[in-house]
C-alpha cells in the first residue's frame, strides 16, 4: 500500500515537472518576444521623430541667422514654443489644405501653431473683422490693392519694421518690392511680403502639331510677327482668342492691354495709369491697344475672325489649339487656363507654352503677374518670425511640391516643383526684368471691373469705336 502510494506521488511528480518544463519555455518567449518587437519600432521610429524636426531646426536657425532674420532663428531654437499666430485670406477647399500642409514642417520645427481661416468672402470679412477691432496676425492678400486700403488706415505694420531691408532686397527682384510699396501715414513704405504668385505672360501652344510643322518658338516681337504670318501662309490661323465671360465679358481683353502697356511704354507710365494719373485717351495707352488690335482686327490672324472674338468664352478658346489638325495655334493666357485643357492633354506632348516677346527692347522682358502678398496687423516676436519665414522659398517650398503656386523668392530652387510645367513657367519668369500685377484688379471697381471691360467689349464688337470707348472709360473715373 505505501509502495503504491509511492509510485502514484512518484508519477504525478514526473507530470508536474513535464508541464512546468513545456509551459515555461513556451510562455516565456511568447510574453517577452512582442514586448520587444513593440519596443523595438517604437524606438526606431521614435528616435528620427525627435531628432527631425530637431536637425531641421538648427540647419534653419543657421540659416536664418545668416540671411539677418533674427526672430525666424529664434523660432528655430525654440524660443517661441506654444505660440499661436492667427491668418485670413481667400485661401478655401483645396487651397486652403495646400496652405496648411506647407506650414507644416515650420510648427513642427519651431512650436509655433499658425492658424488659418479663409472664407470665400474675403473681401467683406476683413473689413468686418478690422472694424470691429478683430483683425488677424496676418492677413493674405490676394492683390495690393485691398492691402493699400488698410496701410493708409494705419492698420497695417510696415513689412520692413519687421524683416531686414537688405534681406528682402536680396531675394526679391526690385518690383516685387515696388508693388509692395504704399503710401502710408508715414510716407510710402513696404507693407507685406509676396508669398505666392501665377503668371500671365504666356502663350500657349499646340507642341506636337507645332514641332511638326517645323515652326520655332518665337524670342522676340519680330520673330512671333513673322511666326504669324508663316502659319497665314501656310493656310491656318494663328490666334485663338475669345473674351466671352457672362457678366466679366472683357477681362481678357483688359490683360491684353496690360501687358502691352508694359511693352511700350514705361514703368512709371504703367504705375500712373493704374491711379488713372494718366488717361485712357492718352497716346501710349491708345498705341498699346493699337498694338494687339492689330492682330485682333484682322480676320485671318484670330480663328473665327474679329466678330467671334467677345462670343467665345475664354475658357473653350483654345479648344482649337487641341484639335487635329490645330484650327488655331497660338493662345494667350495665364497659368489657370490648362484647367480649362482636355483632359488628357500632357505637357510637353500635346501642349507647350512660351513667354510673350516684348514689344519694345528699351522696356525689356516684363511679366504680368497676380499673387497673393502676406501683410501683418500684430507686431509680436513670433508674428514676425512667420512674416520672416514668408519671405524665404522655404516659406512656398510645400505648396511648390504640392502644385497650384509659383515661388518668387531668389532662393527658390526650381528642383522643389513638383510640375514640369510650373517649374519652366518659373523659369520664364526668373528672366523677366519687372513685373506688374494685373493692372483692372488695382484699378476702382468702377473702371477694373466695369468701364474697362465694357469698353473692350464694345471695341472689338464694333458698337463702339476706339476713341470713344477710351473717353467713355475715362470719364467713369470717380472723382476724387
């Protein structure tokens, strides 16, 4: 009987050790092994979060603190941490999350949260805000013009007050800086920085059809007038034009005379007539209307010939271009107009796209331009160290990758596109001389927006003739 007990406590010893022996090495690795393949990533992963923003951090402050941009190197060391700066623009949809993606490696990097708030109604919400003493940090103007208002309010601190002058005129050609320039209480001052910008001197082109053809793209007045006449003589038409636009018929036409008066007559000139200093009965704006309606008034140059020009809509105008073959082979127009493309149209292979000639060498290679000039309300050290980094092309460098915005910074480097078609739009500028923003937007809305394209309207349908239609413009001008 004590034997038999023996042998059964014997056996059960024997099976408590078995299932000691397989459950500790089993459980053992299964509890610690996921506790190190959890840690393991965490750590990897961890460790470039930190060191980063950190790595970036420090390059910028070097820098920035070599560019003399004081509150900009500061936010990148850290000084500014937990700020909040406060935005407004026209920027919405999509905009506005390209806006806020590009700002993001700069929070990150220096703790400042920047706060954008963009409305569709821009216009009227700043002026809401600014009277009921609610104005942001910063406001984002789409053109100088609204921005200008404010200044001679004194609602507006002087860009220069807040970024070095040395630095913005190292990275800005000159007339970037004279179309930032308002007079103010205290005289005339920059009052913002540019941050983004499309271009309008360009012409749009049918590449496939025209390499074909045997046609080179023209550099030079002369050349494109010749251009012109070789596509005549080969039995097509050159342009396609139309400025139908519902209750805006005519604002193409205005462009067309914006950007002859940069190419005929002088800067000055240009800055007189957009105050209405110099008058649309004056010769040089009548020589620069003169200049396109030389083209415009000839039948065979303009597809559908002058009477179709205000019945087509700017947007089906160069339809033509993408017809097979091409029932007209050259088109004016902004950046904005490829949206307007088939689209399966690709850059370089159905279309391609050339700057505008100058007309007269002793005004050189202007652009037209429209953009959006970043102007601050508040003057607080991170306030300034977010205007600072707006005058950098780190400060587009996101929206660049992204698509949608040109860089007019010096330090923009034309490899941080992420378009093949922006980036040689950019190229193209960076060899202009001067440029001037869209001469109706800074015009009164009484002439911009009404007088002006109502007089182009009337002109090239014939109601009307020119000299008429400049003094009917003229007399629109509200009185001061």
């Amino acid at each position: 009987m004590n034997r038999r007990i023996l042998v059964i406590l014997s056996l059960l010893l024997v099976v408590a050790m078995a299932f000691t022996g397989c459950g500790t090495p089993a459980a053992t690795p299964a509890a610690e092994a996921p506790a190190a393949a959890v840690e393991a990533p965490a750590a990897a992963t961890e460790a470039p979060a930190a060191e980063a923003p950190a790595a970036m951090a420090s390059a910028e402050a070097e820098a920035a603190t070599a560019k003399g941009l004081t509150e900009l190197a500061n936010a990148y060391n850290g000084d500014y941490q937990g700020t909040i700066v406060t935005m407004t623009g026209p920027f919405t949809d999509e905009d506005a999350v390209k806006f806020d993606s590009s700002v993001q490696d700069f929070e990150a990097a220096t703790g400042i949260d920047i706060q954008y708030e963009g409305s569709k109604e821009f216009e009227a919400s700043i002026s809401v805000r600014v009277q009921a003493g609610d104005a942001p940090d910063i406001v984002d103007f789409p053109q100088p013009g609204l921005m200008a208002t404010f200044a001679k309010q004194g609602q507006v601190i002087p860009a220069t007050d807040m970024i070095p002058e040395a630095w913005l005129a190292q990275n800005y050609l000159q007339s970037w800086l004279d179309m930032a320039t308002i007079e103010g209480p205290d005289g005339p001052q920059q009052y913002g920085v540019w941050h983004r910008f499309s271009g309008k001197s360009l012409v749009w082109y049918p590449k496939a059809a025209f390499d074909a053809s045997g046609y080179a793209i023209p550099t030079t007045w002369a050349e494109l007038e010749a251009l012109q006449d070789q596509i005549v003589s080969d039995g097509d038409t050159p342009w396609c034009i139309g400025i139908e636009s519902g209750a805006a018929t005519g604002w193409a036409a205005t462009d067309w005379t914006e950007e002859m008066m940069l190419r005929t007559t002088s800067l000055e000139n240009y800055d007189k007539w957009l105050v209405g200093e110099l008058p649309f009965s004056s010769p040089e704006v009548k020589n620069a209307i003169e200049t396109f309606a030389a083209i415009w008034n000839d039948d065979t140059m303009v597809s559908g010939g002058r009477a179709a020009i205000v019945t087509t809509s700017f947007g089906d105008a160069p339809t033509g271009m993408f017809q097979d073959p091409p029932t007209c082979w050259l088109h004016k127009q902004g950046n904005f107009i490829t949206s307007f493309f088939p689209p399966t149209a690709q850059y370089g292979v159905d279309y391609g796209v050339f700057y505008l000639p100058g007309v007269d060498e002793a005004y050189g290679s202007p652009f037209l331009v429209a953009g959006d000039i970043m102007s601050a309300m508040a003057d607080r050290p991170e306030v300034r160290a977010v205007m600072q980094y707006f005058s950098t092309g780190e400060g587009i460098k996101g929206w660049l990758a992204a698509g949608g915005a040109l860089g007019m910074q010096k330090d923009v480097d034309l490899a941080w596109y992420g378009s093949d078609l922006e980036r040689d739009i950019a190229g193209l500028v960076n060899g202009a001389t001067s440029v001037r923003f869209d001469g109706s937007d800074l015009m009164p809305g009484e002439v911009g927006s009404g007088s002006f394209w109502k007089g182009m309207t009337d002109y090239f349908s014939g109601a009307a003739d020119l000299d008429t239609v400049l003094a009917e413009i003229d007399a629109s001008w509200p009185k001061k």
